[in-house]
C-alpha cells in the first residue's frame, strides 16, 4: 500500500478503508486493485480530502496502487536519457583509449 496513513471505520453491513497521505490522496493516481479474481473495488471521496474503499462484509485482499498520469512516459524519457548518456561515455572512452595523446 502507497499511503503512509490508514484508518477503518465500520457501520451496518459495511467496511471502509480511508487513507491519508498528504496532497497525494485526492489525485487521479490512485486505483483499488483486487487480489481475488472477479472482484472490483471502486475508490471514493471521504471526509472531504481522503480516499476510501467501501467494502461488504467477508473476505477482501486488495492493493492500493498509486500511479500518476505521465509516469510511464517520464521513465521512458529518464531511460532514453540514461541510455543517451552511457552511450556518451562510452563513446568518449573509446576514443580516448584509441588516442590518449588528445586527452
């Protein structure tokens, strides 16, 4: 679980998990994932700024997950970068091993 905070609160025929962790709660980032085949779960408002899971009575294993909108291209940028990078140097490596008088 990404939250470094949680809660549960209990009523009539219900489970809620509320989270808490700072600005991060309320984005769009956020999905409840279910570990159990043919189970969903749906991740809603509480409290004004938390999130919370409603959960029936019985069983449940989920996982929270939280992946902002652009992560995905941002580490593909950071790959190509990296990448971009280590060619660089081994280009520069090579040349200087094969005519270290330019150095």
């Amino acid at each position: 679980m990404s939250a470094h905070r949680h809660g549960c609160t209990f009523g009539p025929g219900y489970f809620r998990i509320v989270l808490a962790d700072g600005t991060r709660v309320r984005s769009a980032g956020w999905r409840a994932v279910s570990l159990d085949p043919g189970r969903s779960y749906e991740l809603m408002p509480a409290d004004y700024a938390l999130r919370a899971v409603a959960l029936d009575r019985g069983h449940h294993r989920l996982r929270l997950e939280y992946a902002p909108e652009g992560l995905r291209a941002a580490a593909m940028v950071s790959a190509i970068a990296w990448a971009a990078w280590v060619g660089a140097a081994v280009v520069f490596l090579r040349r200087l091993r094969s005519n270290p008088s330019t150095a």
